[in-house]
C-alpha cells in the first residue's frame, strides 16, 4: 500500500515534466529587473593546449586527491524579485552551500557584482528582462577559487575555479522547456557541446542547472557509470535525449547514484501538487565521480518557488588566488582636525629632512611615501560601507513562517500561498520605506549645504545598475575568461597605444625659464593646487594627507625636485599608472 501510493505521487511515463504554462506555481508576474548595457558572442576561450587530451586522461585513470568538500547547489528560484536574493544568500549560509547555481533569474544583460552581505553573483540573460537567465552566486570563501567566467547565453553560463592539480570547469544551464520545438532543443545541446569541447581536457567537468528531462533509472549496461540505480520514475524522450548527451560527454547523472528517500529526488512539484518530477540534475566527469560524496534536494530551503534545492557534496582540492593588495579607502572628510596624525608625520618629515641630501630620487620618494602610509595605517579612519541591509525583522519572520508551512503543509496548500503573498507585500513595503529614508537623507544633507554628499546619495538613487564584466576579446575577436590572459590582453592594448610611431612629439619653442631649478615657493602653490576627492595613485597617498603635513612636507618635496631636475631621473614608484576601465555603451569586451 505504501509503495503504491508514492506511485500515485509522482508523474507518470507519457507526462511532460513540466508543461511550459506550469512553470510558475507562486503567482509572481515576469516582472523587470534592472537592466545593463552589456553584450557577449557566446565564446568560451579555447586554451585546450593546457592539460592533457581526453584520451590519455583515460589511460592513466587519474584519480582525486581528497581535499575539503564543496557543497554545489542548482535551484530553480522562478525569478529574482525584489529581496529574493537576500533570501537565497540566507538559504545558502543556512546549509553551507558554497557554489549556487540559479535558474530563471529573469534579469537583463550579463556581468557580475558583489552583494551587500558578501560573496560574488554572477548572471547571464537575454537583452530585456523578463525571460530565462541563469546566474552562479560563489560564497566568500568560493570567489577566491574564481580564474574567470563567460557569459554564453540566458541559458548557458561557464565558470572556471582554480583547483592545485585540476581546475573546474562549471556550467549552469537552463533547458528549453517541454513546449519549445525540437529545433531550440538541438540548439541548446549543440551550444553547450561547443562549451564543453572548448574547456581544457584536464579540467574537472560539472554541468548543473534544469535540464526538463526525466532520465529514470539505469535502462542497460550501456549506461553503467552514466546513470544511477536511483532516479525518479520513467524516462521520457528529453530523458533519453540527456542520457544520450551524458554517455556521449562521460558525465554522470549525480543525483540518480545515491539512494534517497522519494522527497529528497524530485526537485519541481506541479501548482495542483499532484505531480512530482526530477527534472534538475548535477552533471560530473564520470572520471570523478568517486568524489562525489552525495546529491540529495533540501525540502526545508525555501524561497517561494516551484523547485527544491539540490544539493551534491564533492571532495576536491581548491587553491586560492594570490592576495591582491588593494588600495585602503581612508575616510578623509576630518582629516584637518586629526592631530596625532599631524603631528607624527610633521615629526617624521622633520628628521627625514636631515638626512635627505644624502639619498638619491628613488630612495627620497620612497621613504616619503611610507612615512605617510605608515602615519595613515595608525591614525587614519577607514571608510566603512554604508549599504544596511533593508529588509526588516518582520518580513524576516515572515519568510521564516513561510518556510514552516512549507514543511508542514506544501508548497500547494492555502496556506503557504498566502504565506508567500504576505512576504511580497512586506518587501514591496521595506523597498518603499527603505527609498523614503534615503529621499529623507538627501533632503537633510540639502539643508546643511553638504551640497557633495548630497549629489552623491542622489546618484547612488537614480543611476542605472551596471555590473562588473571580466571578459575581454582578443584581436581575433575570442572571448578571453582568465585573468592572466585579460591582463595580457590589456598591456598588449596600452603598448600599441602608446607606442605608435605615428604619433609625432611637439616642437617646443626654447624657453630659458625652464632650465631654472624649482622654486619652494612653485611647490608649496602645487601641492595647494592638488584636487581634493580624488583616488589615489599606486602608493595609496591621497591629495588630503598630502595637504595638511605643514612646512616639513614642503621643504622635503622641493628637495625631491631638485633631485630629479639635477639627476634627470624620475622615482620608480612615480613612472606607474593605474589604468581604470570605463564601461562605455557599445560593446564592453572589444
């Protein structure tokens, strides 16, 4: 009788998976994300020199070295909302996900930023909102493995992590659904093939996301090592379809190779709550797949959609990119008023000052420059961020009450959907209230003749939402995903730059004033000159700290100038530039 009746749950044999008018079941409208101008050709680098062919792979039987486990997840959220993505970042901190695949986003555009409660997001989507979109959200401790990503499509998104022997190549995807036409399916299997046969050979494969298909369980021999014992139901045609991809690919279907209990394998339940399918799946290189430690769905993680989250644990040895020191943001808006500061680099130049003859361009600036990072390392406030999180405690509990019902009652009871109404009215409330304080600050800042700060609240409130992109073209027009490369890429671009021998220098008119040395007074009216608010350079030394150190500071900068008017040699650290990439309109990687 049991067994019988968990038959009459779950979809039969002739069923689609799930119909495309089906594939909301919380009554949220395909509502605008904020969109960014930026575009992408689909590529994925071809740096398939790097590593072994598949063919020795399969001779030497390489096997994982067991390292920490990494918890990988893919979940169908139905779309990104207003306040959804705090929900889902909880979720993943809730059950110690590391890396999270996204479905049906539903944003515009591709690129990626850093949310508010830490972590890096990465999206891809069509050209206007409301369609598709898939998105990889890495937890802080994940986005140090990230090398780079490429954005294919709203259905196919690439990253790649840094791994000590293997790095890994991850795809989250999103499958046509069970109403599209046999040709957008070819398409889709066709351009993911292109991205998996341009990923290096040694790198460890994983493909994730909703593929729309029921594989069932093992049918022969022939698909030993590809599908598990353990899948849900019959398999349908988009089934053998995937099954075929898998055999043709070496993949293995992880979620089909452990034994779970029936409510942790499907992963969509129809809005009638009559029909459960496993219709999401996480894909790894058959050659791993004893790393894979388990792949179950987590029925407690909620965020008002149709889907379940599924989880895979795997054990792999991750590394970590190389520290980049970035440069201190300090706050500087009372420095004048900070005496300790003053007082010790007033002191410090003032012995420097007595042994500044005896050193050369080079060594002078250098020993200034660490006089004022060490004297603004003490001294200094740093700048902190300011985005408070805007949801309130109340809509919190209401999305922990949401949760509750989940359990107890389904995702399909009166209950839960009114459960889940509730929490979208709350956050419609909090983005309301959260938009009136900030109206409220611009208008006090207004009032008190903070006229800077005031435009700079005003902008953060109106300007368009524009990510990050760290993918670059190279001259042959492919798309470059490594950091390395894109840095390579970059310099080659400034020395064609600069180096054109087109470029004719200007006859300057002999002038006998600039054969005289520098004048203590032409550097005292410089340094009053220099531009407040402004970033600083590649020694963290901005023009505010410069401006406030008295005479000392004065009389060292003019014999730093003399120095080099003598010796005709600029101070190495003032021959490097930092080079801040502007997104313009056209296209972001040419």
């Amino acid at each position: 009788m049991r067994n019988r009746s968990q038959n009459k749950r779950y979809a039969s044999t002739g069923e689609p998976p799930r119909p495309d008018g089906l594939c909301r079941s919380n009554g949220e409208e395909r509502t605008a994300a904020p969109s960014i101008s930026l575009a992408d050709d689909g590529n994925v680098p071809d740096c398939a020199a790097r590593g072994e062919d598949s063919e020795k792979l399969k001779q030497k039987k390489v096997k994982v070295k067991l390292g920490k486990k990494i918890r990988l997840a893919t979940w169908n959220v139905g779309s990104m909302s207003a306040g959804k993505l705090e929900n889902i970042t909880d979720e993943c901190n809730r059950n110690n996900v590391d890396i999270l695949g996204i479905v049906e986003h539903r944003w515009s555009k591709q690129g990626h930023f850093f949310p508010t409660n830490g972590g890096t997001f990465i999206y891809s989507g069509r050209d206007k909102p409301g369609h598709s979109g898939v998105a990889i959200y890495l937890n802080e401790l994940a986005r140090k493995y990230l090398l780079g990503y490429n954005s294919v499509d709203d259905r196919i998104l690439y990253v790649q992590l840094r791994g000590t022997s293997h790095n890994i190549s991850l795809k989250q995807v999103c499958a046509p659904t069970s109403a599209s036409t046999e040709e957008e399916l070819e398409g889709f299997y066709q351009k993911l093939q292109n991205v998996i046969d341009k990923c290096p050979s040694s790198d460890v494969k994983l493909i994730m996301g909703d593929l729309n298909a029921k594989v069932g369980q093992m049918a022969d021999n022939c698909e030993r090592g590809n599908i598990g014992k353990f899948g849900l139901r019959e398999r349908n045609d988009r089934g053998q379809q995937l099954v075929d991809f898998c055999i043709e690919n070496e993949f293995a279907i992880c979620n089909t190779i452990f034994e779970n209990h029936p409510r942790r394998l499907f992963t969509w339940t129809s809005p009638d709550g009559n029909t459960k399918n496993q219709i999401d799946y996480i894909l790894v290189d058959k050659h791993w797949k004893t790393s894979v430690r388990t792949a179950k769905t987590l029925p407690s993680a909620d965020c008002g959609s149709d889907h379940e989250l599924l989880m895979s644990e795997i054990k792999l040895r991750l590394k970590m990119k190389k520290k980049v020191n970035r440069p201190i943001r300090y706050d500087l808006s009372w420095i004048q008023l900070n005496i300790p500061y003053r007082i010790e680099v007033k002191n410090r130049f003032s012995v420097l000052n007595e042994t500044a003859d005896e050193m050369t361009p080079d060594e002078l600036a250098q020993e200034i420059s660490n006089i004022f990072s060490e004297c603004a390392q003490k001294h200094l406030p740093r700048k902190r961020n300011h985005n408070k999180p805007w949801i309130t405690t109340e809509t919190l509990g209401a999305i922990a009450t949401r949760k509750i019902l989940k359990q107890e009652h389904g995702i399909t009871s009166s209950d839960y959907n009114e459960a889940n109404s509730t929490v979208k009215s709350f956050i419609k409330r909090d983005k309301r209230l959260h938009q009136e304080q900030k109206l409220n600050q611009i208008e006090t800042l207004m009032f008190s003749n903070k006229h800077k700060e005031m435009s700079s609240q005003i902008n953060a409130l109106t300007r368009e939402f524009r990510p990050r992109l760290n993918v670059i073209k190279d001259k042959n027009g492919n798309a470059l995903t490594d950091q390395e490369k894109i840095g390579e890429r970059w310099a080659e671009y400034c020395r064609e730059m600069y180096d054109s021998s087109e470029i004719i220098p200007p006859q300057m008119p002999p002038n006998e004033e600039n054969d005289l040395p520098p004048l203590k007074n032409e550097v005292e009216w410089a340094i009053r000159q220099l531009p407040s608010g402004k970033s600083s350079g590649v020694d963290n030394i901005y023009a505010e700290m410069i401006k406030v150190s008295g005479d000392p500071e004065v009389e060292l900068y003019h014999k730093l100038c003399l120095k080099i008017w003598e010796t005709e040699q600029w101070p190495e650290e003032w021959r490097k530039s930092v080079f801040v990439t502007l997104p313009k309109k056209r296209d972001l990687q040419q």
